[in-house]
C-alpha cells in the first residue's frame, strides 16, 4: 500500500495573509493575543464591549499592523454574523477564530447562585461563542488555514468550588469545542482550547492573589503574553496535526481529573 509523502511543514509561526477575529480583545489576555498575532503577519479584527478596544487597535496600527476595531456585545442579537461581515468586508476573508471574550469569577456558591447567575456565563461563554462558530463556518470551511482556538479554563476541566457560573460555562466551552472539531474536522478546519491557570490580568482581584499564587507550583502568575504564544501557535501551520484538544497553560497546577 502507498502511502502520501510527507506535507512540507513551515514551523515558522508566521501567519502572514490570513484573517484572524479576537474577541474580548481590549486589554488583559485578549489584547496579548491579538497583538502577537499582528506581530506574526495576520491581519486582526479586535472586538470587545469596553470601548477601550479603540486604542487597543489604534496602538498597534501605529506600528503598522492591518487591524480594526469593533466595540460590541458578542451576546448581542445579531452580533456574531455582524461580526463574521465586518471582518470580511475588511480584510476579505476569515482564518483564525479566538474566543476570548469571558466573565471574571463572581465568586459565588451553590445557594448564591441563581438561574439567572449561571444563563449569565454561559450567554458569554457558551452561546456567544457557538454563534459566532455557526456564522464564520462557511468562511473558515473555505479557508486553507481555518482555525477556531477557544481560550477556556483549568476551571472547566476540575471544579473550583466558588464559581458555579464560570465553572459550568468553562466546562460547556470545552464541550463545545470538542462538537465542533468533529464537524469541522472533514474541511480540514482544526478547532482547539487552551485551558489557562492563574494569569497576571485584571480577573484576578487583589484579595486572592497570593492564595493563587501559592496555589502555582511555579511560584507566580502566568502572563497575557506566554497564554498567547500558544494562541499563535494553534494558528500557526507548526499546529495542523492538532485538533479537538485542549492545552493546559497553568504553571504545573495539575488536579486530580486533568
């Protein structure tokens, strides 16, 4: 039986050419990503609710990276084919998916939280994000490099026990993505999640810092930056033989059910 030769692999990381959408990208781990994604060639559509995503994309096209900012709720009605059109009239296709928009823990126990708690997370880390995958579908199928990267949570693989809407939202990501690579999987369109510890962003109050970083086996927070290096990486063509996966980014804080 003959077997097909060998694909000539680039392991560059560069992605020069393609289209990538970030959402939550107006400052924190969402600004990380889409400014290493310039940085490697692509051209990037930032998205987030807090207007501050203006200067987020301001900054970097002073330094001469093709992007465009969009201040908009991913819940929104309407939101994610408004979203797909935007970032296809602008730079003519779409490539690379990020779903980083999220909600902070709200810190809350099982009889503190309500319904309307939980239908919160997961209106934001479930449903928009599903949106979203259904609109650009039909452009990442056409696409040679079609990638959706989920940025979840070690919080969706092993339970916290104070966070009932991130947790069960974060789990749902994770299901989520594993649908979607199975679908997508025949376009050749690899859909992955990156599951993040304790990371140096505004999510982290202060109250609770040093019982995280204790928590780390390394000692401190993770920062925007090495979360994105892995973001770039699952764009990138050195990651076309991955899929349905997730990657922990955590500092070694493994639990027992990772």
């Amino acid at each position: 039986m003959s077997s097909a030769p060998p694909l000539d692999v680039d392991t560059s990381g560069r992605l020069d050419g393609r289209v990538a959408l970030v959402t939550g990208a107006a400052r924190g781990m969402g600004a990380s990503h889409a400014r290493l994604l310039a940085e490697r060639g692509a051209s990037v559509v930032l998205v987030d609710l807090d207007s501050e995503v203006e200067k987020t994309a301001a900054d970097l096209a002073e330094r001469g990276h093709p992007v465009r900012a969009v201040a908009a709720d991913v819940t929104g009605a309407g939101a994610a084919e408004e979203l797909v059109r935007v970032t296809v009239d602008t730079f003519g296709g779409l490539d690379i998916l990020v779903h980083n928009a999220g909600l902070a823990h709200d810190w809350r126990r099982l009889e503190e939280t309500t319904a309307e708690d939980l239908e919160r997370y997961l209106a934001v880390n479930v449903t928009a994000p599903y949106a979203l995958s259904r609109a650009a579908a039909p452009i990442l199928r056409a696409s040679v490099h079609g990638r959706i990267i989920f940025v979840s949570s070690q919080w969706g693989q092993v339970p916290d026990g104070h966070s009932y809407g991130y947790m069960v939202s974060k789990a749902g990501q994770l299901g989520l993505m594993k649908a979607l690579a199975d679908e997508l999987i025949g376009d050749r369109v690899l859909v992955n999640a990156i599951a993040p510890g304790a990371v140096r962003t505004r999510m982290v109050p202060d109250d609770v810092y040093d019982l995280e970083v204790a928590a780390v086996p390394l000692g401190r927070l993770g920062e925007p930056d090495e979360v994105a290096a892995v973001v770039a990486f699952l764009a990138s063509d050195a990651a076309g033989f991955i899929t349905g996966q997730t990657i922990p980014v955590n500092g070694g804080a493994l639990r027992v059910g990772i």
